[in-house]
C-alpha cells in the first residue's frame, strides 16, 4: 500500500536496498533515494533515472556544468544530434521514465576513480507508469526505488516490439570524441552479452536509477508496473 511520510521524518532507501510495492496507490511526502554510480573520473558520463517525482537535475549533480546533462533524441544520426543538451538543469526535472546522461562534477578528480554518491529526493514513485517512446533507439530508466526484472520488463512491451536493453559500461575512453570500440552491453530474454569493449555481463535485473537503451519499432507508450518490481 501507499508510503506517507510526514513533513518532520525521513524515510530513506539506502543504496543497494530494493523498496517494492504491490498495489497501484498514491504515495505522499518527500523520501531520500540513494544510489552510487559506478566509479568514474572528471568528464566521465553517466546516465541516470529518478524514482522520485520533481527531482531537479542540476540540483542532483551541482557540481556538473550545466551544459553537459543531455537527454536522447531517437531521430538523431550522429553524436551531435543525438544527445540533447538541456536548456536549463537548474529549471528542469528527471521526467518519469527517461533517462539522463550527466557528466561527473567538474571537481572531480581527473586521475583517481571514485563513486558518485547520487541522492533523489522527492515523491517515490508507484503503480503503473507509461513513458511516450518515438520510432528508434529511446533512452528509459527506471522509474521505481526497486530493481527491475529485464524478463517482465520486455514481456510487458511486447506490443511495442521491445526486445534487448543496451547498457553503457564505459570500459574504453574516447579518444577526440570518438569511442574506437561499442561501449553499450546487452540483455535481452536469452541472456546477457558484455560490450565488445569488455566489462560485465548484464544479468536480470535493471537497478534502481539505471538507464539503458532500447529500439522501439513504432511509436507508442513504454509501460512500467508494479509486477516488475524485484527484491
């Protein structure tokens, strides 16, 4: 059932930790969502997703210029029209369901790796959620404070034609802008595959604030749902 949190408390979900609700209600007050990135340097990206509603993006990463948080255009051919600077991170909100890249803070240290230690405050998310998607690669995230099961995921999209993730795993640095070997890992209903770049293998599950790409046929509406959801 519904989570309330009154004006004066905390409600808290530690990182690691997998907050799953069954019945489609409403939640009221504002809870802390905590979740590590993986290490990273300055000018390192990574792409995120809220499970909360009104998270501010730059109020998320401070630290990051605001000209580099960038949202995904499905219509774009190349890098520059692809990835969408946002206008203004210190006016726009995570929208539910769609992920963000955001550069590491530029205070960041350019030689020792380190975790981003990401906090989203706000409304935790809940029930039943449809997220538009246009025809081409859509960047998606998860939009609840528990894991995904990718198998439930794809299974509940079928109409859409949905039927592998791709996840950045930044395992070779670019070199003038240009990556020299894919990056992006898979997972689809067979199994996972790690990028040609190396790095893990994805298993089953879609963690909570990771973001993947996934090619959508036609046009329509991504859903998400509380039989999804995994401990």
């Amino acid at each position: 059932n519904e989570i309330n949190i009154a004006d004066d408390y905390s409600f808290i979900v530690e990182n690691g930790v997998n907050l799953v609700q069954i019945n489609d209600v409403v939640n009221t007050g504002k809870a802390i969502v905590k979740r590590n990135s993986a290490p990273i340097i300055r000018l390192d990206y990574t792409a995120w997703s809220s499970p909360v509603l009104n998270q501010n993006l730059l109020d998320f990463s401070s630290e990051t210029l605001q000209n580099r948080f960038y949202t995904y255009n499905p219509s774009g051919t190349t890098t520059p029209t692809a990835w969408i600077s946002v206008t203004n991170p210190s006016t726009t909100d995570f929208s539910i369901g769609n992920g963000y890249l955001i550069r590491s803070p530029n205070n960041w240290s350019s030689v020792t790796e380190s975790e981003y230690l990401g906090e989203f405050k706000g409304v935790l998310n809940n029930g039943t959620i449809s997220v538009p998607v246009t025809t081409g690669y859509n960047l998606i995230g998860n939009p609840y404070a528990s894991a995904l099961k990718v198998s439930d995921f794809i299974s509940g999209n079928s109409a859409l034609g949905i039927g592998t993730l791709y996840f950045w795993t930044h395992t070779v640095s670019a070199n003038s802008g240009i990556y020299p070997q894919n990056n992006y890992a898979s997972r689809n209903n067979l199994g996972g595959t790690a990028a040609v770049a190396g790095g893990e293998i994805p298993d089953e599950y879609i963690q909570v604030g990771q973001v993947f790409l996934t090619n959508t046929p036609i046009d329509g509406n991504i859903i998400f749902q509380n039989n999804m959801r995994s401990s």
